[in-house]
C-alpha cells in the first residue's frame, strides 16, 4: 500500500446564479443589469468557484465566465469570445488585460468592498470597484452575485 493520498477532485454542483451589475459613469445615468442564469458551484479547499456560460443576451455568446474566491480576493475570469482576468481585493489595485473581438484593453481595478458570506449551500459574493480604462477612470461599478442550489 502507497503512502501517497489520493484526493478527488471537487465536485462542481448546479446552482442558480443572480447577478445583478451596476455601473455609475461620470455624466450619465447609472446602468443596472440583472442576469438569472444555471451555473456550476465547486468547493476547493482554497475557497470557492462559480462558474456559467454567457449568452447572446449578455452579448458574450461563447464565453465562461469564472469567480474564483479565495484568500481575501475575488478572481473573475472570461475565456472564449472574450478573454480576460481581474483579480479585485478589498483596498487594492490591480491592473488587467482585457481581449475583445476589437482588440485589447488595460483595466485598472481598485475595489473598495468585497463581502462573501457563501457556504456549500450557496450565498451572496458583493463587489464595488471603480474601473480605468487605459488609465482613465471611467466609473464605478458593483456586482452582486446570490447563489442557490439548483433544486
């Protein structure tokens, strides 16, 4: 018998994910968005893992987007038609670069909140940020994700 401990990989489980998006822009009205959309919840022993596809009603037909929750940052990733990777953590800038169709982009992220009260079960992940664009600040934005299990 090996002494070397086989471990499974996380289960993904299906859940239902609200996201709800708010951006703030200087001279405009502020923009909301809500998406209820089935995702899949894994949890790691670093944290957890959201993930679900976008569609044509997003505008990002083709692409996974993926929150990755762990130690005291929120990682979201988009790969397919889009590609991108932010990382926001509370008090914190970090910079990014965002691929589209169109061509790139650096983003600067300085998030001013991160909540998370998830558990296996489900739960709620908020984040306020402001963006720049190019290193021109284009606003403030949130988002609110609620998740709970698929019945």
């Amino acid at each position: 018998m090996s002494d070397i401990e086989t471990r499974a990989a996380p289960e993904a489980r299906p859940v239902i994910l609200t996201i709800r998006g708010r951006q703030n822009f200087d001279d405009l009205e502020p923009d909301g968005t809500e998406l209820v959309t089935g995702g899949l919840m894994t949890v790691t022993p670093e944290g957890y893992v959201l993930s679900y596809e976008e569609s044509e009603l997003t505008g990002m037909k083709g692409t996974v987007t993926t929150f990755e929750i762990k130690d005291g940052r929120v990682y979201l990733t988009r790969s397919g038609t889009v590609n991108s990777r932010m990382v926001f953590e509370e008090g914190k800038q970090h910079t990014s670069l965002y691929e589209t169709p169109f061509g790139e982009l650096s983003v600067d992220i300085r998030t001013s909140r991160l909540r998370q009260t998830l558990t296996e079960r489900g739960g709620l992940l908020e984040v306020r940020y402001s963006i720049a664009v190019e290193h021109t600040v284009t606003g403030q934005n949130s988002f609110l994700v609620r998740v709970r299990e698929k019945n």
